[in-house]
C-alpha cells in the first residue's frame, strides 16, 4: 500500500507559478514511476506529466511542455511539479499517481495509487 500526499496548491494569477509537491509513504518508492494528472470541473481527469523510477526519463502533456517540471527525491519520498507561466485553463485538481514499474523510459502512466487531490486556480 503507498499513501500520497499532495501539497503546494492555492490562488496564483496568471503568468505566476506554483510549486506542488507529494510525499510518499513506503520503502519501495524509488521501483514506482510517478505522476501527476489534474481534473478542471466538468472535465475528464487528464494526463500532466510522469517520471520515471530513476528520474532520468521524464513526460508531459504537450500543453504544459515548457512550462512545468516534474522532478524526484528518492532519497526523500517526494516528487514535484513545478509550474511556471500558469494559465487560466490550468486551473483544476491536481493529483498525485504512481505505478509500480521501473522502465528506463516514462509515458502516460497506469496508477496504481492516487493522491486526494490539490486545487490549483488561475485567475486571469
């Protein structure tokens, strides 16, 4: 069982940027890729980013591509998403995923485990 925690949302206007993070709970969190998806209201939940166990491979949607950034601690349990020149149509709940696998290569990840989510608001 992995537990995820996600942290760093709130209000930012746009052009700013945020940081969020997740802790995870458990030993064996460097054999998991992680991600993050995000679900605006009204929406289906999509696809942000991914990284790989060992951080070297990395993935993104293409319309955060060049603005955001998925990074990784293993030693600390906690992956990261850094979010720059944030637009009004990245507004949504953003969540924290891992799946158990340890692929040199990263795409669009199948969790496993989810987070419970970390509301991020762009005001234009």
């Amino acid at each position: 069982q992995v537990q995820l925690v996600e942290s760093g949302g709130g209000l930012v206007q746009a052009g700013g940027s945020l940081r969020l993070s997740c802790a995870a709970s458990g030993r064996t969190f460097k054999y998991y890729s992680m991600g993050w998806f995000r679900q605006a209201p009204g929406k289906e939940r999509e696809f942000v980013a991914a990284i790989n166990w060992s951080g070297g491979s990395t993935a993104y949607v293409g319309s955060v591509k060049g603005r955001f950034t998925i990074s990784r601690d293993n030693a600390k349990n906690t992956v990261s998403l850094q979010m720059n020149s944030l637009k009004p149509e990245d507004t949504a709940v953003y969540y924290c995923a891992s799946q158990q696998v340890t692929t040199p290569t990263v795409g669009v990840i199948r969790p496993d485990y989810w987070g419970q989510g970390t509301q991020v608001t762009v005001s234009s």
